[in-house]
C-alpha cells in the first residue's frame, strides 16, 4: 500500500460532486471552508493515516470507499466502520485529536475534496457552528462503531457481508463494488472460503453477480431482507450526518454538487 491516497491529477480547475458532511454546513461556514478543498484521487490501498501517526489532511469523499480499520497486536485489521460520501476521514484533528487510533484505507476508487487538517483546525476556532457540526459528526461515526461492534460479535457471516455490501453501496454511490474476497475476508475478519460459499450462495439466488475482482448487486432489496437489523440502523445514522448537523442552520443552497466555487486539483503529496 502507498502511504498517500490524495494523488496529483493536474492543475485543471473543476466542480467536485456533493460530499453529505459539506453540503450540511452552514452557508457561512461552507464559505470559510471551501476556499481551502482540493480535489484528488481516492486509490484503492492507499493509506489515509496510520495509528499514532498525526492527520495531515482532512478528507471528504465524494465517491469512493474509505475504511476505518482495527489494529490488532498481531497485525491484523478489521473494518470498524466505512465511510464515503456521507462524511470525512480526519475531522478530530479540527478538535484537538491529530493522532488517530484506526488505520483509514482506501477500499473503492474514487474522488474525494481534502484540506490541511491545521487549517480546519483554524477555521473551527473562529466558528462555533463549524465545531458543533465536527463534534456532532464524531459522535454519530462512534456510534456507527459501536454498532459494527455489535453486529460482529453477535450475527452471523452471511448477515454481515450482505450488511457491508449494503452500507458499500449507500456510501459509494454505486451498485457495481470493486471488491475481492481476499479482501472481504479482512474486512470481516473469516475465512475467505466462508466470503466464497457466502457469495455463491447470493449468486445462485440472483441477489448479486460475482466477478473476478468485482461485486455487482442485482437485487437491493432481497438483499436488505438477508442483512441484519445493522443496516437500518446504520442507515438511519448515516441520514443523521446531513439532518443534525443542518439542524441549526439551513443547508448549503446547493444540491447537485458542492457549489459553483471552482475547486482546484491536489497538488502532489507524499
């Protein structure tokens, strides 16, 4: 894995796709925060920050998979929760929390708008509206946490996948997921023959259609009927991130994208 997801694309300006996070804010606020995004590239397996490792930069994907992943000591990682267009890699470092304790990998392709973490911080000390909104965005991602907490211990294997597969698909924006099953298997923490048969399971009853490298979901609905309660609740959470946090000022008057405001391509990071 490389040790910077955000690559150099080039100096062309262009119009990012609406990230939920940014497009709650406050008009005032979007206005502190947008002159300082730039867009870049999400590649799947790079590293968006390391435990023990200080935030750098913020990240708002706006497509794309971004993990969240559990360090154990013998090195293994398990996905505790995922994150795409609905929110932001990063945001405690604006709160006086730069050293993460999750590994944040790119799992789906995408793009994604990202600031200097420092810079935020700057920007929520001048703004009580954009702290609250940081704040309330890492309460509602803990409790995402949790639940995933919950849901490993307790149901079973096909329940989760179908769960994962389901949450991948709301936060990527798409119903084609560029995942293996080498890498489900991490994610969930089983057997990749157990991804295997699970998979196949789905496949015969035209739920989704498995190919190399690739899962494309067929039937949304028969497979929210075989994931676990996980994924409404999930979903109700994930709904929250744009509602609370535009509850105590109207929401951004954009909906198609994230405004007009030209926003410039990521310079080269290592």
């Amino acid at each position: 894995m490389t040790t910077s997801a955000l690559l150099s694309l080039d100096s062309k300006i262009v119009t990012a796709p609406r990230n939920r996070f940014l497009g709650a804010l406050a008009p005032d606020d979007f206005d502190l925060v947008v002159p300082h995004l730039a867009e870049a590239a999400l590649v799947p397996g790079s590293l968006l920050h390391e435990p023990g490792q200080a935030i750098k930069r913020v990240c708002f994907p706006c497509s794309g998979l971004v993990s969240l992943l559990g360090m154990l000591p013998e090195g293994h990682a398990i996905d505790t929760v995922t994150i795409g267009r609905n929110g932001a890699i990063g945001l405690g470092a604006a709160l006086g929390s730069p050293i993460p304790w999750t590994r944040a990998v790119v799992q789906l392709p995408g793009r994604a708008l990202e600031m200097p973490a420092i810079r935020l911080a700057e920007l929520a000390d001048r703004s009580r509206s954009l702290r609250a909104a940081i704040a309330r965005h890492g309460d509602i991602l803990m409790a995402q946490v949790q639940q995933t907490v919950v849901c490993n211990t307790v149901h079973p294997v096909p329940a989760r996948l179908c769960r994962w597969l389901l949450q991948a698909r709301d936060r990527s924006g798409s119903d084609v997921l560029a995942v293996t099953q080498e890498l489900l298997s991490g994610i969930l923490g089983v057997q990749r023959t157990t991804i295997t048969l699970v998979s196949r399971m789905l496949q015969a009853e035209g739920i989704v259609h498995v190919r190399r490298g690739q899962i494309q979901i067929r039937d949304v609905a028969a497979l929210e009927r075989k994931a676990c309660g996980c994924y409404r609740i999930g979903r109700r959470l994930n709904e929250q991130i744009g509602r609370e946090i535009a509850r105590s000022a109207p929401v951004h008057a954009v909906h198609g994208g994230i405004g007009t405001a030209a926003i410039p391509r990521a310079d080269t990071r290592g």
